[in-house]
C-alpha cells in the first residue's frame, strides 16, 4: 500500500482524513496519523482498517525521521513555524511534501533541493492561503487568454459564523484561532495599491477604512486590509495592476466596534498586567482609563470612546459582560491580548450544534479591445457540523488532492511552490465544487477607485 503520513490531528484534519480514508481502498492508501496526543490521533482514525495511530512528538528527531521514512508523502498540518524540520527531514530522505501554510524563507531556501531530488514541496494548498490562489490565477490565466490586461485584483476571505447560528450582536464567533483574531492587523501598517498609487493604514486607523461587499443571498459584509497587499504581486504576475488589495472579510459594524478595543489598547501583546490572575473583567477594563473620583466605568469609557447612550456598539460591550465585577480573569502574567481573548471566548466560541461559514469574494479588472472589464467571483461554504466544519473543509480538502494528485503523477513539477499552476488548480477546483465549493462568476462594470468612471 501506498503510505501518507499526516503529522497533525488537530481541528483542520477532520476533512483532510475522511477525504483520504474515503479514497483508501481504491487508491490503495495507508494512513498513518501522528499527533503529541494519541487520543486525539485515534479519534480521526475512527478504527478505519487502512489507518494507524501514534503518538509523535515532532521534537524526537528519531521517531520523526523513522515514520517519514515509510512515508511516500508527508502532510505537515503543524503549526507553521514547526514545517522546517520535517521538510529538512524530507529532503534528506526523498519525500514529498504538503503543507497549507505560508512558504517561509527557511522553506524556500529548499527550493533548490527539492528540484535537485525531484521532490514535489506543496505549500499555501489550503483556504487562505490556497483556494484564493487557485480561484485568482484560475480567472487571472482566462483573462489573459483571451487577450486581456489586469487592471485590478481584489481578493477577501473571512471565516464567520453561518446565519442560522449568527446570534450575538457582533455577528461574530470564533472560527478558528481566537489569538489570530485579536492579534490581526499588528506588526505594521496595511500596504496596497489603488489606481496606482501606494496606500498605507497604520493599525490605529486599519478597522475604521473598511471596503463594503454584497453577496446574494448572504447580505452585506465589509472587508479590511490585510498587512501586506503585495505580497503576491509578482508571483500572480501583476507587477503593472493599477489596483491590488487583499482584505479580510467581517459581517458590517464588526470593525467599527472593534477599533474600541484597539484605540484602549487592550490588544496589546507586548507586556503583562500585574495580577492579572485575580483582576475582574471591570477591573480589567479600568485599567485602560483615566481616574476620576465619581464617574463610573461606563461612563468613563463612554466619554474616553465617544460612545452615545444610544449606540449599537455599547450593547455589544455589555453582551460581553466587560462591566462585571464579579467575572475574574484567571489569567497569571497575561497580556491586555490573553485576557481580552479570554472575554471574548466566553461569548464567542461555537456552541455545539453551530455552523460556521466561510466567504471568499475576488474582483478582477481587465482591460480588452480598448475596454474595461469586470468579473466578480464570490464563494459561500457553509459547514456540516463542529468536526467538518467549513474551516476544516476548506484547509484540509486541497491538502488531500493535492497529496492524492502528487502520489498519482498529476502534480509532476518538482521544488518548493503554492498552486498557482494550472495541473494544481483545475483539477483541485473543479472536484472541490463536488463538496459545495463553488465559485460563481458574473461579468460587472468596471468602475475601479476613479470618479470620472461614475459621470
């Protein structure tokens, strides 16, 4: 049998698992699934007969080493930061490799390696990154067939809560990594290019310039800038666009509100409040204003904020019982980022019987026979339940036809690369439509960021 070592069986391998255990008989496959904690290893197994379960502690450079060996590919759903000894280890011992994640500098490093033995290292195969590489350069390669020139790319992605479970004011749960959430937007300011110009927010700023999207059927939605829109100007060729903006996608009023946390500073990863263990989420909110001998916390924060008494934004501070005195923290040498993800958590996080939703939205300007051309291209995928979540559907499928696809020769390309090609994504995104991962695209207007368009 043909051997896929999946290191990792966290929340994202749900659907990656069942996908190749579905396929194992007739593709001949063989599982082996490694994570720190057997239980939940044996859990994604689900007692399949062509599945084994280990325990495998990434940092024993041994066992590593022994259990990639019996691999014909690796799948490193790892914390990102942890791929580079696996894909070092693979290199020296001739395997291929898949990841969802970023291709970091160390990874890159072994793009000539990797070409040297043949070796196939496929990274960014998941949601974002990965179905938005796909689904861009899809539409991007159709519009230069035909003759066209990029004129404009606008890419959002957001993972939210599905309507049918939206019940809290900020229309907004925890879908994933919560620290990612509260983190998001730092480490410097937003870059893009509109009608050719460079444009930066610096973080202070980033939640209040906010871009507003439809999707039929699913309403409005509004989208932030990513930190860096370019980064993938010169790998999607699009070093002349006019327009390249990459944003994440939140349902409209949420950032509004969250600035209020970022103009507190309770974002904040950079020190530790003391006695932060015993402090009350009030107290905890007081920390961030001024002192005054008979004005309350609310009112002091309303001042700080400007809130009105009537505001929408003041009911989603009190839904989550920031003001209670008798709520503690329980955090020893938190950050003002740890306690706030600590509060939000007890509001936010998916109830059992909830579903999550992820949208994708592209728009591609071009410009053909002396004419300016639009296409839009949106993608609502909701989820099954907490296991095959829409997250887990989005990031782990990729993985798996991809692995699926390098093991049968379809993917035949050696080195270190994400799916921009067009042997990876056609056949990734048309069997993708087959679980209700479907792009529709409509031909719009072009308008662009230029008023003389509108007259």
């Amino acid at each position: 049998m043909r051997n896929i070592l999946i290191i990792g069986a966290g929340r994202s391998a749900s659907s990656l698992i069942q996908y190749l255990l579905n396929k194992s008989d007739i593709e001949n496959l063989h599982l082996t699934i490694g994570d720190l904690s057997l239980d939940l290893a044996q859990r994604k197994t689900a007692n399949h007969k062509n599945a084994t379960a280990i325990a495998l502690d990434i940092r024993d450079k041994a066992q590593r080493m022994n259990e990639i060996e019996k691999a014909d590919v690796v799948i490193s759903m790892l914390p990102a930061h942890m791929h580079i000894e696996v894909a070092k280890d693979c290199v020296a011992l001739r395997k291929h490799m898949v990841t969802a994640s970023y291709i970091s500098e160390a990874m890159a490093a072994l793009d000539e390696e990797a070409k040297k033995y043949g070796l196939i290292f496929m990274n960014e195969i998941g949601l974002d990154p990965g179905i938005d590489h796909m689904s861009a350069m899809k539409v991007i390669d159709e519009i230069r067939e035909k003759g066209g020139k990029m004129i404009l790319f606008e890419s959002f992605c957001g993972g939210l809560v599905a309507p049918e479970s939206d019940d809290n004011l900020w229309n907004y749960k925890f879908t994933w990594a919560p620290r990612n959430v509260v983190l998001a937007g730092q480490g410097g300011a937003a870059k893009f290019i509109q009608e050719g110009k460079y444009k930066y927010i610096p973080y202070h700023k980033l939640f209040r310039r906010t871009e507003f999207l439809e999707v039929e059927g699913y309403g409005k939605f509004e989208g932030y800038a990513n930190r860096d829109s370019l980064k993938y100007r010169s790998v999607y060729g699009l070093d002349d666009v006019l327009t390249l903006y990459r944003g994440t996608i939140r349902r409209v009023g949420f950032s509004k509100a969250w600035n209020m946390f970022v103009q507190l500073g309770m974002t904040d990863d950079g020190y530790v409040i003391d006695n932060s263990e015993t402090i009350s989420y009030r107290e905890f909110v007081n920390l961030f204003l001024p002192y005054h001998p008979t004005d309350s916390v609310e009112i002091k924060l309303r001042l700080q904020l400007g809130i009105e008494q009537d505001d929408i934004v003041w009911d989603k501070l009190l839904e989550l019982d920031l003001f209670d005195p008798k709520k503690i923290v329980g955090l020893p040498n938190a950050t003002p980022a740890q306690i706030l993800e600590k509060i939000l958590s007890d509001k936010w996080t998916l109830n059992p019987q909830d579903k999550d939703m992820i949208v994708m939205y592209h728009k591609f300007g071009y410009e053909l026979d002396g004419k300016d051309h639009q296409i839009d291209s949106k993608m609502v995928c909701i989820g099954d339940d907490q296991t095959y979540t829409a997250m887990a559907k989005t990031v782990g499928l990729p993985v798996a036809m991809a692995t699926l696809a390098i093991l049968n020769e379809k993917i035949t390309t050696p080195g270190v690369q994400l799916p921009i090609n067009k042997e990876v994504y056609d056949p990734i995104l048309a069997e993708l439509e087959e679980f209700g991962v479907i792009f529709k695209e409509t031909e719009m207007p072009y308008i662009g960021y230029d008023p003389d368009k509108l007259s």
